[in-house]
C-alpha cells in the first residue's frame, strides 16, 4: 500500500467520525425540540401571568403597603393608651 492511499483511507475515517460525532439520533433531537419549546411556553405563560388580575392586586407599591416600617412606626408613636 503506498502512502498516497493511506493518506486518502485515515482521511476517509476522519470524515466519517467527524459526521457520525455530529449526526443526532431521533431521541436527541426530539430531547432537544422538547426542552426548547417547553421551555420557551413556560415562559411565556409566566409573562401571561403577569397581566392577569391576581397579579395586578398582589402588586402593591412599598408606600401603600399595609404592614411597612412607617405603619408600624406612626402607630406605635401616635397610638393612644387603652385603660
């Protein structure tokens, strides 16, 4: 066998590892299609979510906020003494 031939054989190999390395099975690429767009629906039902009427009363702004810091503060500063 002379070099020439040799030379066109391991290239012939290398081609061909190269293409099965990159060739996906019908498993992985329905694993990948899967993970994809589920992940991809998730978020979108997320961002949904947001505007929806259960978000839009859990929202409350920090200065309207029933239990803040200031609340507790002003009632414990003004409050009148029960007898």
């Amino acid at each position: 066998m002379d070099t020439a031939s040799q030379f066109s054989i391991t290239e012939q190999k290398l081609v061909q590892a190269k293409q099965h390395a990159h060739s996906k099975t019908w498993i992985e690429a329905l694993g990948t299609n899967v993970s994809r767009y589920g992940l991809v629906l998730t978020l979108l039902l997320i961002g949904a979510l947001k505007f929806t009427a259960g978000e839009a009363q859990a929202f409350s702004p920090w200065w309207r906020t029933a239990h803040s810091c200031s609340d507790y503060i002003e009632s414990s500063a003004f409050r009148v003494p029960q007898i």
